[in-house]
C-alpha cells in the first residue's frame, strides 16, 4: 500500500497512556494509581436496578435513540435541584455512551474543519483526538503550577486565555473539576470565560463529569452564568459520581438546537446503548444527597491519606480541589521526565502512576509532573504510599 492505513490526523493518538500503563500494571503485578477507576463498585440498590430492568425486558433490546425518558427527566431534575437549571428533557438532554462519546460528538457536530478550538492543558487525552477528528486545530491554555504558599495548585492565567482568542476560534473546552490537575474554577475565571464567550460569539463544550467531587471551593457550573445558558453544551456522567464507570452513562444538556446538533453526530457514532444500564442509572440520580455527601467526604479522606504517602515519600505534591487525582513534581527525588519514572517505578516500587507530559502539546510544561489516582480502597493507598518510601530508600 502506498499511503498508510491510519489517517494522518489520528497518527499521534495511535494508544492512549491509560491502557498502556494499565496493561503495564497487569504485567507486573503493580499497584494501579495511574488509570482513574475505583476498585469497588457503587450503590448495591444501584446495580440491582440494573440487575432488575435486565430481567424485566427493560433495555434489553434498542432504547430509544435519545435516551430513554425516565433517565432524560432524571437528568433535567438533576440539573434543576442541584443548580437551579431547567432543562426540558425531550429537547435539551440527550443520553451518551460515556461522557467521552459526548465531547467527540459535540466537538464533530459544532466545528469545521479549520476552526481553532481553546482548551485548557494538560488535557484529557480524548480532547485532542476529538479537535483532530474534527479537522479543528487546538489552542492550548495551560494551567500552571503555582509553587508559592503551603498549598500549591494550578490556576488558569486569564491574560493567556484572553490571547488565544482568534477570528478562527470557535469554541472553548472547559473542563472542571480538571483532570489531571484537580482544578476546581473559580466564579472568577468562570466569568472571564463568559465575557469572552459572549464578547466573541462563542460555543462553550463543559466535561463536568467530577461535578459531586470537589474538595475546596464549589462546582459551579458555567451554564447558570448570565447569557451562558444558550451557548453552553454541558456534559457530565454517571461513572464517576456513582462509581459504575463500566457501564459508559453519560450526557448531555444544552439549547434543544445544539442537542439536536449534538445528537445528529451521536446517532452515527453508537446510535444507542447501555439500555439496561440507563434505567439503573435514572434511579441512581434519584439517590438522597447523603450518598454524594458521603462519597465526597470518602474520597477527601483519600486525598489527604495519599497527599501525605506522597509527601512523605518526598515528592512535591499539588493538592487537588477536585476530582479523585493527585499531581505531584519528582523533582525532588532528582528525577527530571516523568515519562521515564512511571516507565520505572513499576519495577521499582510495583507502583502504577500516568506521566502528565503526555497531555500538553509542550511536554517541558509538565515533564515532571506524574498523577495518582486515589479512588482506591485505603490499604491499597497505604501499601502503594509504603512501596513509594521504599523506593526511595532504595
């Protein structure tokens, strides 16, 4: 053949970092922090309702294409009772496989080939793929590290964010609570991406797929901004924030134009899926606030217990606001690529862990920098943290 099988656009998203540092762990029998699942499963009442709609027929066969109506108005109700949102949920929610599905959707419907799309690195991988698939170009906004003060974190530089605005630019992607970082945005920077949205006629697309999991501060979301409402594609999912990360339930709220958008591209991707699993699903948003609450207070727990393994196995740790990882610096270790630590630290340590560097298009922003996943059971956390000091030892 004289052309490569691969189309040059997907050319640099041949595998992700996810399976290849997984299927490292199961090579050497590691601990996993480097891929971002728990290792117990949610609600039991949860799984049960997907045991029950199985055995009754229910999503057995096609559900509907936009998701079936009782998850459609457990999403608007979602959304109504935690940020005072109305959605209609016949045409302004649509039902994903996955908040992943959704982002690539939204990204193949609202953008030609050519438009500049800005998004905040270090990215989740999917985000490049998709601008790629798109034919759009990605403008990188990087959040930095700010090492000053007793708790360093990343911010977004708000005068970058105002350059990366182009005549080309389309859309921005946010992505809060941020992964890798664990950035939570604040009302602040929320409202400098609203102006500029507004100002320039943008589209925003919101992965808001860690909303329940905010340690400091609060998830606000950017739709409940003024004049926001009408040019924000909202995205969020059931894995998370119930722990079925398996079952791919995601979603979608926005103006009943942009999912109409949103589902033209959705419907020649997976059409459907996860019929059994979006009943469940449905009674899952059901669940009183005390399941979040304490999920929520479960995790923070977590945060704290590896935040400190990891201190006191002398990396430079950058807490996290939000989400279930952890970024810290190996400098200080007289380590300098990430790459080459977590390649390493299997052997070394029998630790899984994800080098950051693999998400920004400039890889010297975060080549130090490595993430750890924390929503484990806690001898998992402790065991890894004893295997990291050993390491070190070593």
């Amino acid at each position: 053949m004289g052309r490569p099988p691969l189309s040059s656009r997907l050319t640099p998203f041949v595998t992700t970092i996810f399976a290849e540092m997984s299927a490292l762990a199961v090579r050497t029998g590691s601990i996993n922090l480097g891929q971002g699942f728990p290792d117990t499963d949610g609600p039991a009442e949860v799984a049960e309702a997907a045991v029950r709609a199985i055995r009754e027929g229910r999503g057995n066969q096609y559900p509907p294409g936009p998701g079936i109506p009782e998850l459609r108005r457990a999403v608007a109700e979602h959304q109504r009772r935690w940020y005072g949102l109305e959605w209609d949920p016949d045409t302004e929610v649509l039902v994903t496989a996955g908040a992943t599905e959704a982002v690539a959707a939204a990204l193949l419907a609202l953008l030609e080939p050519g438009d500049e799309v800005i998004a905040l690195e270090p990215y989740y991988d999917s985000y490049a793929a998709g601008i790629a698939m798109a034919g759009a170009r990605r403008v990188p906004v990087t959040l930095r590290p700010d090492t000053g003060g007793e708790a360093p974190a990343y911010r977004l530089d708000l005068d970058e964010l105002r350059a990366a605005v182009t005549p080309a630019t389309r859309l921005i992607l946010l992505n809060s609570p941020h992964n890798p970082t664990g950035t939570v945005l604040d009302r602040t920077e929320l409202e400098a991406v609203a102006d500029l949205a507004r100002e320039h006629d943008l589209l925003v697309v919101t992965d808001e797929v860690y909303e329940h999991l905010v340690f400091d501060g609060a998830h606000i979301p950017l739709a409940t901004l003024p004049g926001m409402r009408e040019r924000t594609v909202s995205i969020s999912s059931a894995g998370k924030s119930y722990s079925f990360t398996g079952w791919k339930v995601g979603w979608v709220t926005a103006p009943a134009p942009l999912v109409a958008a949103v589902r033209t591209a959705k419907q020649y991707l997976t059409y459907v899926s996860a019929g059994p699993f979006q009943y469940a699903v449905a009674e899952a948003l059901a669940l009183p606030d005390a399941y979040l609450t304490g999920l929520r207070a479960d995790l923070l727990r977590k945060r704290d217990l590896l935040a400190a393994g990891l201190a006191e196995a002398g990396l430079r740790v950058f807490r996290p606001s939000g989400t279930y990882f952890i970024t810290a610096d190996i400098t200080p270790l007289g380590e300098k690529d990430g790459v080459a630590y977590c390649m390493s630290l299997p052997e070394r340590c029998g630790v899984v862990a994800v080098p950051t560097q693999v998400f920004y298009d400039d890889p010297d922003a975060g080549r130090s920098i490595v993430r750890f996943a924390f929503c484990k059971k806690d001898e998992v956390l402790a065991e890894a943290v004893r295997r990291l000091k050993e390491g070190r030892s070593a």
